[in-house]
C-alpha cells in the first residue's frame, strides 16, 4: 500500500484541507494523513524537524519556517484568503456589528471576549488598541488555548462574543455566527501550504498543491468561508 501524504497544519484550515485531499486521493488513488494542530505548535514541530511532507500555516509562518531550512521556499503555493468572523451563543441576544462603530459598542458591551492565538488573534488585540479600549476590556479578554476552538468556548458560555477565523466558526454547534467583521476592519490572513524539506515525496506533494490551487476547488473554498488566494 502506498505511504500517505503526511501534512500538518494549522486549525483553521483543517476541513478544508480534509475535504481537498479526500477529493484528490479518490481521483489519484494517492492516500493522504493530515494532522491539524494550532499554528504554533505546527510550526515548532516542523522547525523541531518531524517528518512531515507537506505543512499549511498562516503565509508568514511558511515565510519563517522558509527562511530555517525547514521548507522548500521555491515550492510555496498560496491557497486562500480567510477573514476573521464573530459568534455568540445559540439564542443569546445578537449583537449589532454590521459597522465599525456598531462592533465597537459591541465589544465593550460584552461581559467577556474570546480570540485566538493565532494571527487574527494578534490583529484583533491590535485593533482594540487602536480604537482606545484595550485597557477597559483588558480583564475580559480570554485568549483560547492554542489548538482550542474560540467557537467551543463561546458553545460553553465561557466567552460572550468570541472572534476568529470564519473557516472555524462555520463548523461548531452551539453557536450562532454573527457574520463577518466590517469590510473597514477586516482581517484577511493568507493561509499558504509548502513541501517540508526533508520530505522525499516533493513530486507528490507538488500534484497535491497543483490540485488544491485547482479552479476545482473553488467552490469548497468559499463553503468553508474562504476565498481563493490570487496567483502567484
């Protein structure tokens, strides 16, 4: 039996990908393992040299793990585009947030706030600086554990607004999504995948990527609450 396609990746692109590589292996026949961590511990683990064919992280962790060795910059393919959305609880009252002044009023209203570590966490906590309200809603802020869903905290009540990535937000019971931060304040992260360097299936990882930046993919990209990244 053929060996599988090892990939590690971030959360936020974890059904997605799952969805992509059944698709690929049931055309190709090429079988493929991928296993989603949180985007820091993916990348310590690829830095720590696991063996791994294929890693999807956030467009500058690829850049840094590129820059260490640890992955073939030259085979670096841009996936999607993926905005950060805000959740409530399943039949808490729901929040106006259509505008910036509106999300604001939002966020210091709300008895806590779950984000990320991931990079959407980072530009969330940056964007409350900049609005002037980190230091009143600083002792609400609850930051997810890495590799923990902000959407299961929001399901359990322990956060009443909880912000991340669209693509992880879609898929949790228990709460209702929302919508999509205001275009003003968006924030995009570009999701990229590279081969990992010490991996001896470059040419099947190279067809694997060819498929997933495939017009063919579209369609499951923006249901998973993605866009596809421009080429290139």
């Amino acid at each position: 039996m053929n060996e599988p396609i090892r990939i590690i990746s971030s959360m936020a692109t974890r059904a997605l990908l799952d969805e992509l590589s059944a698709a690929y292996s049931k055309r190709s026949g090429a079988p493929v393992a991928i296993e989603a961590v949180g985007g820091v511990e993916a990348a310590r683990r690829v830095s720590a040299g696991e063996a791994f064919d294929m890693v999807a992280l956030a467009s500058d962790a690829i850049d840094r793990l590129a820059a260490a060795g640890r992955v073939d910059a030259a085979g670096k393919v841009d996936l999607v585009r993926s905005g950060v959305g805000v959740a409530v609880r399943s039949g808490a009252p729901r929040p106006d947030i259509a505008t910036e002044d509106a999300l604001r009023r939002a966020v210091q209203d709300a008895a806590s706030i779950g984000y990320s570590t991931g990079p959407s966490g980072i530009a969330l906590v940056a964007l409350f600086k900049r609005w002037g309200i980190a230091g009143d809603i600083e002792g609400r802020l609850v930051q997810a554990p890495p590799g923990v869903p902000v959407g299961s905290l929001v399901a359990r009540g322990d956060v009443a607004l909880g912000f991340q990535q669209m693509s992880e937000l879609l898929h949790v019971e228990g709460i209702d999504l929302l919508g999509a931060l205001p275009p003003s304040i968006q924030i995009v992260t570009v999701f990229s995948a590279a081969p990992c360097a010490g991996s001896a299936r470059r040419d099947a990882v190279r067809a694997l990527l060819d498929f997933m930046r495939s017009p063919e993919t579209v369609e499951a990209k923006r249901r998973h609450g993605m866009e596809p990244a421009a080429p290139g």
